[in-house]
C-alpha cells in the first residue's frame, strides 16, 4: 500500500493547494475500520473504498490503495477551515537561550514583545522586525524583559517572560 508523507497544505484566495511525496508503506492492522463501499454510480462494478482506522483514512480498490495518515489528515483540515485547529502550544518554557519552540498545525506569526518590568507595572511593546524563533538579545537593554507571543487563525499563546542578562 501507499501513503502520502510530507504534506504541506496551503490557502490562498479561497483555494488550497497540497502537495506530498508518495511512498510505499506497511499500515499496522486497523483497530477499527468502517468500509464504504461502489463510490461512483456511473460505474457500480468498480468497487472503492473508503477506510478508517485508528491509523490512517484509506481509498481502496483490488486490494491497492493509498492511505493518508490521520494527523495529516487533520493538518489539511485545519488549513481548510482553522478553526478545526487548537491554538499554539509553546513546547518548553522559554529560557536564557531565548528560543522559542512552538507546536501547530498552522503556520504561526511570531512576535517579540520587551518590557523594563513585570507584574502590575508591566507594559509590553513589540519590537521591530523580531518575528523569528530566535531572540537578538541586541534589540534590547540588559534587564528587560522579553517574551514571545505565537499567534494564528486558530488562536495564540505568550511564552512566559524572562529577563535578557
């Protein structure tokens, strides 16, 4: 059987556009699986059909198929309609290296915020041109405070705030 590996899922103008690799691959036994099917009524002796399983969503015929792998299944949902999404997740809290490491199926807008104090007399200003996983501690002042806010059509998150030594 086939899967398709390396899906990249993109919108623009109301029309999207998926692009993957194809590859020969070895499913494990589905847990469980609803069948459907003769699909096409213009021809009722072609039989196809369609799979689910804890794994993948297959499209059969004679024993030959190909299967899409649920969470990339799930990923070009998400870029069809974002709102199928869950927001950002930041994967590790943000420390001294001042990497940011985000998980989401959509692509998010990164955004550098600096503040001289946190607490009730925080005030954070984003700053110019720091839209990048990476901070440039040069941007700012030694002992400030900086964070990142990760943000797409499905929602956002800040990182926690840590001072730049």
């Amino acid at each position: 059987m086939k899967r398709l590996t390396n899906i990249k899922s993109t919108a623009i103008n109301g029309k999207v556009t998926i692009t993957a690799d194809v590859e020969e691959f070895r499913f494990e036994q589905p847990v469980q699986q609803v069948t459907v099917g003769y699909l096409n009524p213009a021809n009722m002796s072609w039989p196809r059909h369609c799979q689910l399983s804890h794994e993948a969503f297959f499209v059969k015929a004679f024993g030959q198929g190909v299967g899409i792998m649920l969470d990339d299944l799930v990923a070009i949902a998400s870029v069809v309609e974002p709102k199928t999404s869950f927001p950002p997740v930041v994967k590790d809290k943000l420390d001294d290296s001042l990497t940011v490491d985000i998980i989401s199926e959509l692509n998010p807008d990164l955004q550098w915020e600096v503040s001289d104090e946190i607490g009730e007399a925080q005030n954070w200003e984003k700053i110019e041109g720091a839209t990048t996983s990476i901070f440039d501690k040069t941007k700012v002042k030694s002992g400030q405070f900086v964070r990142c806010m990760a943000s797409s059509e499905a929602g956002y998150v800040t990182t926690n705030p840590v001072m730049v030594a």
